[in-house]
C-alpha cells in the first residue's frame, strides 16, 4: 500500500531565543524548498501566546508563499474555530484557494492553549460544543448554502459567500486535527471530514514508558474511527522522521533539541508535569525510537519502518513528515533533503526502474564483458 500524498506538518514553534522575524523568514525559506522538493501539502500552525509559538495567522503566510510556490498545497494547521467568527474563516479559505490557484486545504480544530482562549474570552469548557457548531457553519458555506443560525457563540443571518471556490461549492477539503479519542470520534461523526492524527505528541510522552506501543495504540483508534463513522475511511497521519546512521546516533543529535521544547514550553511554560532531568528526557526519546512512536535510521530503514506504518493504518490519505526543528535550521533543511530524495521515492517505487535495470545488468555482465572484449580486439572502438 502506498499513502497518496507526501507533505510536511510545520508546527508554530519557534526558539524564544532566536529573533522572531528571523524564524519567520526560516518558515517561508523552508517552505519554499519543501515545494522545490515536490512535496504535496505543507501544514502551518495557528497560536497566539506561549512565548514559542509565534505564527498567529497561517492564512496570511500562506498568501505570501502562493505567489512564490508552484505546486504545493497549503493547509492550514490548524486554525481552532472557537477563536474566530465561522464566515470570517470560510471568507478567508476560500479567498486562499483563489490566490493559490486551488490549492488551499481548510484544517480546523478546537484549540489546546487555554491562555489563547482566555485572552479573547473563550470558555475552556465549551470549545468542543463551540467547535462543533463553527464547523458546521463553515462547511455550510463552502458548500453554498445561505445560513441563519444563532448559538450561544455566534449568530449568523442570511450569511452567503460572495467568493465562492474555485472549482466549485464543495470543493475544498475540510481536514480535523483529532487524537480519535472516543470523544474525538463523537466529533467528528457525520461531518465529512478527514481527521489528521499525530502518531506520537510533540512532547512524546509525559513520563518514560507511559506509551509502550503507540503505534499499535493509535491503530486502534482509527479502526475505532472507522468502525463508528459511516463512510469515514479516510486519515491523514503525522510522522516524525529523522535519518541518521543509526538510532542510536539520531538519538544523539536530536536531544539536545528535543529536551529544550519538552522542558522550555511544554514544562515549564505550559505547566504539563514533565520530569527535568537528562535521564527523563533521553528516557523518553529512546522509548519512543525503540517502540516507533519516531521513525529514526538510515533511509533504508526510515522507508521500511515508514511502509509498515501505512499498511498498518491502512492506506492513509497522505502521510505528513512532522518538522518541530529539533536539530538546526540548516540540518532541518538537509532532513527535507534527505527525506525527498532517499526515502520518498523508495515508497513510491521510484527506484524500482534503475533497480530492475542493475540487476538485469548485472546478471549477464560476464557473457557482455567477452563479447564488449572480442569487439575492442575486432576494432569495434572506433
């Protein structure tokens, strides 16, 4: 089975050491090299406070890139619907989709920084009743429809889109960032949309060991998905890949890195109660490198691992390489690299031509080799 996409997921995040303007411009130097490579969709992450997630409005970015990009779709990743009236956010998309020729993908969700909702006034405990009334809304008027609704939330009147998409009512995909816990799945059920689902969390795990398979826990939950949602096969998957020559040497140039976002945001910013300590940290990674929470290896075994991962799941609609910039800037853009060149196209029988071609080669290279020499000594080199 192959996935039918390859892209990048790009969370917001950003060392607060570095000047904000510059890591902004590292986003669109990257993103502009992830189309040069021939990915098929970048995802780009809203946030408003936290100090490391500095992106607050992935729409605009993407407007800037559409100009600058040829191919690559744009999805947005995710913009949480509590925080935004429902026209406004279908107003935009589609206003996307027209300044990218079509390649806008709506990602939505309910929003996980409580301190986002509290600055704007967003009750904490109703975002998911909020997010489930916005969403209907905006899919409403992406389809065309003339909506009148009125919600604790919002009210909407005779609410039509002017711009409509591009290639028609309907026609731009509506994408959940969902972790298809049951209430997960409850959320999603009859909304005809594609859930996107991390294989493992930013942060990995709160202690070492807590996830002894996520892997095997996460198959679970899509095939709970699709036990439960009519018609709802469809998964978009979010993979962290790093290649190195081992594990054990990926693991290496990761930590540093990793223990930073784990201890800098998720910590000690965030509050979530991560131990601290060097041997927590590395722990963790390991724990995740050997259970195939991340896929670390050389391309040959990222591929592998990365095959087993889709058959499992079952044929996802994309597979999205997760990108949090745990190693340098430069090194990053060298993983994309890597990745584009040496483990995609093994996924996609890219190589199988010029395999096919050595081996056949190879198999009368003897008996070619005399009749090459026997026409060298007949003059058969002028």
């Amino acid at each position: 089975m192959h996935a039918k996409a390859f892209g990048c997921f790009l969370p917001p995040f950003h060392d607060p050491s570095v000047s904000p303007h510059a890591s902004l411009h590292r986003d669109i130097e990257l993103c502009g090299l992830v189309d040069d490579l021939g990915f098929d969709e970048i995802w780009l992450g809203e946030h408003h406070s936290s100090g490391w997630s500095t992106l607050s409005s992935p729409e605009m970015l993407m407007a800037a890139l559409a100009r600058e990009t040829r191919r690559i779709h744009f999805a947005t990743g995710v913009i949480p619907l509590p925080y935004h009236h429902p026209l406004h956010v279908a107003e935009r998309i589609v206003l996307l989709d027209h300044l990218t020729a079509g390649r806008a993908i709506l990602g939505v969700g309910t929003g996980t920084y409580v301190h986002d909702m509290e600055m704007i006034g967003v009750d904490p405990a109703s975002v998911r009743d909020h997010f489930r009334a916005a969403l209907g809304t905006v899919q409403a008027l992406l389809n065309g429809e003339t909506v009148n609704t009125t919600t604790p939330w919002f009210t909407v009147k005779k609410a039509v889109l002017q711009l409509q998409p591009l290639r028609g009512p309907g026609a731009i995909e509506t994408v959940v960032a969902s972790s298809l816990s049951p209430a997960g799945i409850e959320l999603l059920t009859d909304t005809a949309t594609t859930p996107t689902v991390h294989v493992a969390p930013p942060w990995g795990s709160i202690r070492p060991g807590m996830d002894p398979d996520p892997v095997g826990a996460l198959i679970e939950r899509v095939q709970s998905y699709r036990n439960k949602s009519a018609g709802g096969t469809r998964i978009r998957c979010n993979v962290f890949v790093h290649i190195a020559d081992s594990p054990a040497a990926g693991v290496e140039e990761l930590l540093e890195g990793f223990s930073a976002l784990r201890r800098g945001l998720y910590r000690n910013t965030l509050g979530m109660p991560i131990p601290d300590s060097p041997v927590a940290h590395r722990k963790t990674l390991q724990n995740l490198v050997d259970t195939g929470g991340f896929i670390v290896g050389d391309a040959a075994t990222c591929a592998a691992r990365i095959r087993d991962l889709i058959d499992r799941v079952g044929d996802p609609v994309s597979l999205n390489f997760f990108v949090p910039r745990w190693i340098s800037h430069r090194a990053t853009l060298d993983q994309l690299t890597a990745l584009a060149h040496e483990v995609v196209p093994a996924l996609v029988g890219g190589f199988e031509g010029t395999t096919e071609s050595i081996r056949l080669t190879s198999e009368e290279a003897a008996r070619q080799l005399k009749s090459r020499t026997e026409l060298v000594g007949n003059g058969g080199d002028k």
